[in-house]
C-alpha cells in the first residue's frame, strides 16, 4: 500500500499529476491560454505565495548566501559550456551540416545561436516555476526563503542581466535594448515588491481565517504553477542536437549540483537549506531562455529539446540529491 506521508511520493504525485493536467490543457486550448495564465502568476499569483510564505519562512542562518550561490552556479555552469564549446568534440566543430555547399556559406554544428543557446541553457534553470514548488513539497514553508532568494535574487537577475547580454552577443537579431532596460525589468518584478512586503508583514499578526486563506491561495499557486509547466511542455515538438543537449543537461543537472552541493557540505552549509540550494541549481534550464531565443533569434530547436528532456530527466534525478544531501 502506498504511503501518502512520504515527502518524495506526494511530489511525485503532485508533480506528476498537475503537469500531466497541464499537458493535456494545452493541447487542447490555445497556446495564448499558458501565456494568460503565466501572466497571471507572475503579476498576481506568485507574489500572493511570496508574502503568504515568506510569513512563515525561517530566516534564521546565513540566507543572503543563497543569491551568491546561484550566481556562483550560474558562472560555473557558463565556464563549463564555454569549455565544451571551444574544446569538446573538435571534430563536431570542423564538421558542415551542409557539406555540400561552400565552407564560408555552411553553417557549423557550433553556429554562434547555438552557441548562445547552449550557454543559456547550462546557465539558467526554471528556478520559478518548478524549483519553487518542488522545494516546498519537499522542505516546508519554513525553508521557503533559500530557494526564493536563490531564485528571484539569483537567477532573477542574473538572467535580466548576463542572459540578455549572451542572447544579444550570440543572436541574428537586430533588436538592441537600452543598457537599463534589465534593470527596469529587475525593479519591476512584482515578485520583488512581493518580497518585500512579505518582511513587512511577518510582525503584523492576521485573523486566523485570513492567514488560513492566504495559505491556501499559495499553495493552489504552486499547483497553478506545475499546470502552468504542463502547457508550455505540450507545445514542444522536436528533438535536436541530441548530443549537444545531454552535454548541456550533465553540466546543469548533474555536474555543477554535485560540485557545489559538496562545497556547501565544506563550508558548514548542511541539512534542510543546503538541499534546497542543490534542488534549485539541478532545475532544467528556464522557459525564459525560449523567450531569449526566439527574440534574438537563438537556436530554438537546441533550447526547446533541452527544457523537454530536462524535464524528464529531473524526475530521476531528486532521488539522487536526496539521497546524498537529504536533510534528515
């Protein structure tokens, strides 16, 4: 008979399930219906689940080194792609698909999109979305704050910043943004403002029935979120550059999760908060990297094959972190 109290089974169920759901909403509705509901959870829903948990949440110990993490995994993970651009598989880089045509017109295996992407996706993961979630089903509201800070003070930024940076150095686009436009778009995250009216909040006490209803308005986000995934999946169609993608996801998933993990575990990072680092550092890459590429006109297909096989991947790899950063 299952057992409904393990942590790790109820995610997976609520994981599983709620993306399935939101899998099968998507195909069956119009792409704009997830572009609606994203946009409701990031103007309206997840800063709703920030004040509620950010209530609770222990802010005890050294938590402003969660955002020095991410950036730290962040920067690891694009040195780690840099090398395997510039020095993994030689042959691959000398190779034409288009043979056939004249060198200086055949694009490489390692076009400067590709590239681009490539980057993108070793560096950024769906910290949001599905980190969030999943550390909460796993941790509790009362280590919320690690990976809220991870994500929104971390990859957050570091992706209005160096991501849209990479994107626009590797792109065929035209388009070039103001130098304050990351900004702009940093200090108008409603999940920032979110955040900290959420420290404002935590010393003014609620009605129980409020606090109660709050609670449940975040945690019906978080399933808004997972359903949120779902739809976005359905509209993945291809599988490209297979092995690129796989290199790409062993950095993010596996390599740069392991390193830092055990670096945590050095310098007397342990138990509940060191795990919920690592669950966030082994998120796939971000949807926000299909956004980047098909604004400067990156390599879509790699960046799309990477989220979808991500995705899958994480499944196996949970127990893997548990397993060897488990907090008990």
């Amino acid at each position: 008979m299952l057992n409904l109290a393990n942590p790790l089974l109820k995610l997976y169920l609520n994981l599983i399930g709620w993306v399935a759901f939101g899998f099968i909403l998507g195909r069956l509705l119009p792409r704009s219906y997830s572009t609606y509901l994203a946009k409701f959870l990031f103007f309206f829903g997840t800063p709703l689940s920030i004040v509620a948990f950010i209530r609770r949440a222990n802010l005890s110990g050294p938590i402003l080194i969660a955002p020095l993490i991410a950036c730290g995994a962040i920067l690891a993970g694009g040195g780690l792609a840099w090398i395997a651009i510039n020095f993994g598989w030689g042959e691959e880089r000398l190779k034409t698909i288009n043979p056939g045509k004249n060198t200086s017109e055949a694009k490489t295996a390692w076009s400067l999109p590709t590239q681009g992407s490539f980057l993108l996706a070793a560096m950024f993961g769906n910290t949001g979305f599905l980190g969030i979630p999943i550390t909460l089903s796993l941790l509790g509201p009362e280590h919320f704050a690690w990976g809220l800070f991870y994500d929104l003070l971390g990859t957050g930024t570091a992706i209005n910043l160096l991501g849209i940076a990479i994107a626009s150095g590797c792109g065929n686009s035209n388009l070039h943004q103001h130098w304050l436009s990351p900004l702009r778009a940093i200090l108008q995250n409603p999940a920032l403002w979110a955040l900290g009216m959420g420290f404002v909040s935590r010393s003014l006490p609620l009605p129980a029935p409020i606090e109660d209803l709050l609670t449940t308005g975040a945690w019906a986000v978080i399933s808004l979120s997972l359903i949120t995934i779902g739809m976005q999946l359905s509209k993945l169609n291809s599988l490209h550059n297979l092995k690129q993608v796989l290199s790409c996801l062993s950095i993010k998933m596996l390599l740069i999760p392991l390193v830092f993990g055990a670096g945590l575990t050095f310098v007397g990072i342990t138990g509940a908060p060191r795990l919920s680092l690592v669950l966030q550092m082994a998120m796939p890459p971000a949807f926000g990297t299909t956004l980047l590429a098909e604004v400067f006109n990156l390599d879509r297909e790699l960046t799309v094959t990477a989220i979808g096989i991500g995705c899958v991947t994480l499944l196996f790899t949970i127990p893997i972190w548990m397993l060897l950063f488990s907090f008990s």
